[in-house]
C-alpha cells in the first residue's frame, strides 16, 4: 500500500484519505488495462507495427515539409477510420533547411568531419564561395570565454566542448543542464567576436554520431552553428590545448524559409458533455535526420494506441481524454504555443496533461510537474502500476509541450521510461525503427491508457 | 591449480609434468611484471598517452598514404631512442583511395543514405556523370541470390542484408561466419549480373554508423562494392519485401593507384646470440576513417610497452621477443606474406607468436590456436594471470598475420578481452580514442609483457 503521505523533498505532503481511496480503488480497472494491452493478441506489438508503417512512409518530418503535412493528414484519417471525434487546428511554423554541410580540419592535420548544422542556423554562404576558413579557439563553458575574452575570439570558429552535465546525473538532467552550448552557444560566441560556433554533440556515448537540435539568435550578430561529433570535440581540443593552431573549414548552405501554415491534430474520446479534460501529449514533428521514430513518432503512436485501446474495451471515462498531436516542437513549441494562446478555458478546465517525449522505452512509472500535491496524486496513480513493474514516482526537469501548460497552472505528468539509450538516438541519423523494442511500446501503451483513464475517471480534480 | 590434462574439445590432451612445472614456476616474476605494469607510476596510463600522442600525429593511417609512412618512421625512430634493435622491411602495398561518395534512396522515399565504399572497389566514373542509377534487390544471404537468379537482378544493385552471424555466438565469431558478404558480395552478385553491391555493416549494434572493410574482386565483372548502416539495409529491405520499387542512386569516386613501397618495422629484444623467437603482433596501418585507435594503434602501442616494460625491469629472457608493427594488413595482410615469405628460418625457430588484433579492451585472458598441445601450453601460461583476472583460455577463430605464421606450423596466440563493444567501432569512423580506456591498456600492457616473458624464457618448447 502506499503511503497518504507523500515523500516529496524537502516535506512531506498530506493527500486526502478519501482521494486517496478514489485513485486506489482503479486497481482492478488498471490491471484489466495492462492485461489487455499486454495479452490481448490484436494488441501484441500494434503501435510498434503502426509507427513502422509510419516511418517507412513519410521518414523525417521536419516543420514546414511536406513530409510533416502529409504525416498530419495520414493521423487525421487514421483517427477518424478509427471513428474518433478529430480536428486540425492551425499553426504557422518556420521553415529551415539544412542544404549541404561540411567540416574539413586544415592544420594540424587534416581530417574530415561530421556536422549537422543547428535548427535555425544560417550558412557560410556569404564567404567567398560560401567556404569560411578560420581557426579555433576551444571552450568548455562560458565561463572560460569569458575568461578568454573577445581579443582571443574575435575572427574565429568557436567549439564549445562542454561536457554532457554532471555523470552522476540522469540523462535528462544532463541534457537539461548542458544544451544551452548547443540553443544559445552562436549567440553568446558572437558577442565576443566568433565567426561561427561548433557545439559538441549533447550526449553521454557517440559511434560517431553527431546530434543536432535546436538554437536560437538573439540580439548579437547572427553566425552559422553546427554540432560536431564528441570524438571530433575530443580531437580537435586536445590539439588546441597543446597549443597547436586549429585551422577549420566550414562550409554550410542552410537557408531559413517563409513561415508556413501546418497544424496540430486534436483527437478526443469521452462524453461529448464532459467539459474536463486529460490531455495526452507528443509532437508529430521531427528533426530532418533519422526517421523521428524514437522523438517522437514513439510517443504519437503509443498515445494514440493507448485511447485507441480504451475505446475498444469499452472503458468510457468521465472526463474527455484529448490526444494531441503538435506539430513544430523541435524549433520552440510552435503547435504548444499556439493551443496555449488559443485555449484559455480548456486550459482552466484541465485535469492533468500527460506528456510522452521521454522515448518509448520500457515504462517505468510517472514523472510529475506541479503542486507537492499533484505530485502526491501522480505517485499514487504510478502505485497502480505494478503489474506491469511501472511504480516509480519521480520530479521531471522537464516536460516538452506540457511544460507549456504547466505554466498555465496545468498540473503535468509524463510517462517515465528507462532513459539510459535515449540520448544515445536523440536527434541523430540513428534515431530510426532500430532504436525501439516492440514489446517496450506495449509497455508504454498498456502504462498510459492505465494512467489516462484513472486521471480522466478519478470523481477528484488533480490539485493545482 | 590448473589442471595437467586440459580440456579441449573434443578430448583431454597430456602436457608433460616437467613441462607443466616450468611454465608454472613463473608464478613469482609473473607478478612481478604485473604489479610493475599497474604499480609503478612511469607507467601508469603510458601506453593509452603514446597511442594518443600518436593519433594525434599520424591519425588514419591506410595503405599506400604519406600518414602509415610517416607514423612508421615515427614508430622505428623511437624504438630506437629507447635503445632496441630496430631495422624495417620493405613491403609493396596497394592504395585504393576511396574520394567522394554518396548514396540517394529515390523511390519510394527520398533518403539521403551513408556508406563507406570497401577497400579495391572501382567508383561509379563508367556511367554517365558518374552516377549509377539502379533499382535495388535484397538478399539476406548468398543462397536467397541463387535462388532469385540472374533474370532478377541483371542491372539491380545488389542489397546484402545479411545478419551479423548467430546472436548466440561470440562477436568474433559472428563476424567469422558473415563478412564473406563483404569480401565477396561484389563478386559473387556480379556473377548474377549485378551492377552495385551494398553491404550491410558487420556489427551487432549501430548508431547510424557504416563500418568499411576489404573486398576482393574474383574473375567476375568488377562492380562498385560499399557498406551502408545496419538502419539504412533494414530501410531498403523492409520497403523491397514489401514489394515496393527500391531506386538507389550511388556516386562514389574510388580508384586504385600503382602500388607503394611501405615496410614491417621489426623490434628485436633478447640476447644476442638466441636464435628462437617470440613474436608480438599488430598492425601498424588502419582503413582510412576514424584515427586506427582500436584497430590496432592499441595493438602496436601494447605490445611495444609490453617489451619496453620487460627491458626497463631488467628481465633479459632466454629467447628474442620480436615485436613486428605489419604494414598494410587491411588490404590483406601484404606485410604478413611478405615475411612469411622472406623470413623461413626465423619461422622453424619460433616458439610461438601472440597476436594482438581483438582490440586492447579489458583482457580476460589468452587464445590459442595449433595443436592441442600448444593450446594447452598456452593455457597453462593464462593460469598465471590471476592477479588481473585473466586466466581465460580459448580456442581462436581466427588470428589477423600470425594465422599465416601458423599455416607454417609456428604455435599461434592472442591476447583475449572483451570484445562485447569491438565490431561497434571497427573499421568505423568512431575508431578513435574514445573508445579505448587507458586502464585496459595498462592491463593490456601487463598480459602481454607477463605472457611474453614467460614464452620466451621457458625452458620447454612450445609443441608444435
């Protein structure tokens, strides 16, 4: 049994005995979920199978594609096939391209390497033939460039070779504490006069692999950015600390395009009276490499699976589970921000919203965003998951889109999963089918459409 | 105690008591030598340090470049600064130089794929803007290709999408029974009337990362031949076994150029007047991606602190320990025969040779392959190594240059590790010092200083 009290650092936290009994009494409902999930034969590997087809149709989706759009018509159809109430909302969303990039080390030797130029990123193409040579000069925080200083920097190629957070952490607080080298590294660098900024790729183990991802301009002189492999970071940092002069030549012909419309998908199954709602989150949009397969194709099909389930067993909840799926994430929440700015009483009228962009790993229980005391109630709910080995209860740095609600005042959770691989795929070439397990998708479905239904059929409102 | 009689499938094999008995008495200088090797400071992280300051150097080092030149001068000019006998060997060696090369899946979906064409392929330069446009065929084996027949793959790329061996095996062994796809893919598909040929990358695990390698053209028409990602076959055969029309079009600019003088570097240790030998084994030279770190700088470096360690600790042994660095065994071991081939008298007075060729990981002990005397023999030495843990003994599958020693009837060995992330980095990009650990090679170091000694100063021959 688990306790009424929960532990939450740095206090205990009360939750009442009577919503205490409301969320456990859901035992039996739950494991009637897991079991179908998991044993139910048309069930077996069917979001796995799904997102397969997925992939194999549209690949990457980056905002402003078609491939995107095509990607959003084919869910909209899906769902409605599938006879649920569907509809778009529109978004305008950026559009950049990543055109051909390269890196070729001049001095001390010469060596070819990897790059993927970050989302939003410009070219080199105002160097003469669009190739810009410079040397580099090597940090690993900002702290040491500003110790260095804009005479240091002024007219070079600046790599952050900022290590991937604290070992010690889990892999999100990594990542959490570390990717501002990769989202604002061109912006700081060209504040001390750097031409152009190399970022080492944000993870914990590399095949050499580079990973790309987000940045963003602000005020200072706008100057192309790209990741670099870790080994590469590696290589051309331990010349640079010996001394040795690191000439680079980078060549890059991104272009950011007009804006353009795209739209998110909004599924919703529950009483057409119910004015509640439990929303299920996950972008459908991807980087331009991989197959956005494990970020965050996973996550789109596992919460579609997961409702699709609960319609068909029947379970109708009280309150009305909305599944949405955003576009335009990766560049900054664009889908998020717009329902955000155009849902205001949704938003009040928001039990919890369940975000699924950890990866669909194996589940292994909640995370939490929000009041001790909603964090109280999402551990209790995970306690039900036992069957499935589910029940951990844990604070989440970070919640994609739900972050956004949370800010509203939405108390927010995500579907916790074993995040060891994660960083592994996350915005590589390598993030394709390969990376996931069908039996682990299962998992995610059978731990979400549990979750979702005691969340949206619970007679208590999460507390704010 | 280890046993007199060892187990060695497919019966038990005697070792002479006095034999056994002097092998085992150097339990004492055994120690000795690892405890200098973990111990003493001077060479703590020496061998990882050297590697390092030597990548950093030379980096890639393929057959026929400037780079192996240059980095086997460096190599016999400090052997001779630590005051060995030193003198080179001169060897003729290929240079197939690989230019530029992309690959484009057009149909059903555009994907712009990675691949690393293998060692002695010819380009695509014979079509028209030298761009091979074909409609891909996958196989999983050489018997599916028989079976299609010719009619269904005249003018097709050929897909090999074989798996890496048997999931149940070693790796070594896995790559032993399936990279005959890679080595005569090309050749054998050409016979079908196959214009390309696509390899699936050796390896049990990939992040998005095409692994190179040797091939050979037999007496078939010569076709371009090259790697791509365990992800990006999966694509291609997923699309194909569906039914669909696979479009690839490859681009790749390798050519093969006269060959080049290149030498062996040969390091004798020992007294002057012995006339056997033991050899250390590696390859000095590397595919032409990644920095040759694993594959085999690691090897070279090893086994040169392993002689270096045993002259520093004043332990002169009964017979010469012969470190050989082989040039351009990549290609096919053209430095291995061309030893072979000059060096008969050496071979009839050869104790044994220990390759070191499986990557200075962890050591877990000593492979064998000859007699089951020898093995036995050389198991009985492993059962030295306690202190480090790595009494291991196994049989071998397969021993890079001192095979071709042993195909003369000289007593094979090689220092055992773990290999679980080997085939992850080989013949890769990520080849670099990342994937190596400076305590594994200490221990490295300490396995072939111990085993060498105690080959080279027993008094028993080691059976052939």
């Amino acid at each position: 049994m688990p306790p009424t009290r929960c532990w939450r650092f740095p206090r205990t936290v009360p939750l009442p005995e009577t919503t205490r009994n409301n969320i456990l009494r859901y035992k039996t409902k739950v494991d009637k979920i897991l079991q179908a999930a998991l044993e139910q034969k048309q069930y077996h590997h069917a979001a796995y199978d799904g997102l397969e087809d997925f992939v194999e149709r549209f690949g990457a989706r980056p905002s402003g594609s078609d491939e995107l759009e095509d990607s959003i018509d084919f869910m909209k159809k899906k769902a409605e096939d599938d006879g649920f109430r569907v509809h778009t909302e529109e978004v305008m969303v950026p559009r950049w391209v990543r055109g051909e990039e390269t890196l070729m080390m001049l001095s001390p030797r010469q060596k070819s390497m990897s790059i993927l130029g970050l989302g939003t990123t410009i070219g080199t193409q105002q160097y003469p033939g669009g190739v810009l040579k410079a040397e580099a000069v090597v940090c690993d925080s900002f702290d040491e460039m500003e110790k260095l200083g804009e005479a240091k920097i002024k007219g070079k190629i600046m790599v952050f070779n900022a290590p991937f957070g604290d070992p010690m952490d889990e892999p999100m607080k990594r990542y959490g504490a570390s990717y501002k080298y990769r989202t604002s590294g061109a912006d700081r660098a060209a504040q001390y006069g750097a031409v152009a900024v190399l970022v080492r790729s944000r993870t914990d183990y590399s095949l050499y692999t580079p990973h790309g991802g987000s940045q963003y301009y602000g005020n200072s002189t706008q100057i192309p950015a790209a990741a670099i492999t870790a080994e590469d970071a590696r290589i051309i940092a331990r010349h640079y600390k010996k001394g040795k002069t690191v000439t680079l030549m980078l060549k890059m012909s991104a272009a950011n395009l007009p804006m353009r419309k795209s739209r998110n998908v909004i599924i919703d199954y529950g009483p057409s009276d119910s004015t509640e709602l439990v929303m299920l989150s996950a972008h459908i949009d991807s980087w331009d490499v991989g197959e956005g397969a494990m970020d965050n194709g996973g996550g789109v099909f596992v919460n579609y699976h997961a409702v699709k389930l609960l319609k068909e067993l029947g379970l109708m909840p009280r309150r009305t589970i909305r599944v949405v799926f955003w576009t335009a994430e990766e560049e900054g929440y664009f889908g998020g921000k717009e329902y955000v700015k155009m849902h205001e009483f949704d938003i009040s009228k928001m039990q919890i919203a369940i975000e699924n962009d950890l990866g669909t790993f194996r589940p292994v229980g909640l995370r939490a965003k929000g009041s001790d005391e909603a964090a109280c109630f999402v551990k209790h709910t995970a306690s039900l998951l036992g069957a499935i080995n589910a029940t951990g209860a844990s604070d989440s740095p970070s919640l994609s889109e739900t972050h956004l609600l949370h800010d509203k005042g939405v108390p927010a959770a995500a579907i916790d999963v074993d995040q060891s691989r994660y960083f592994w795929y996350h915005h590589t070439e390598a993030d394709t089918m390969d990376a996931l397990d069908p039996h682990e998708l299962d998992l995610c479905v059978a731990t979400m459409a549990a979750s979702a239904f005691v969340f949206a059929d619970v007679p208590d409102r999460v507390p704010r």
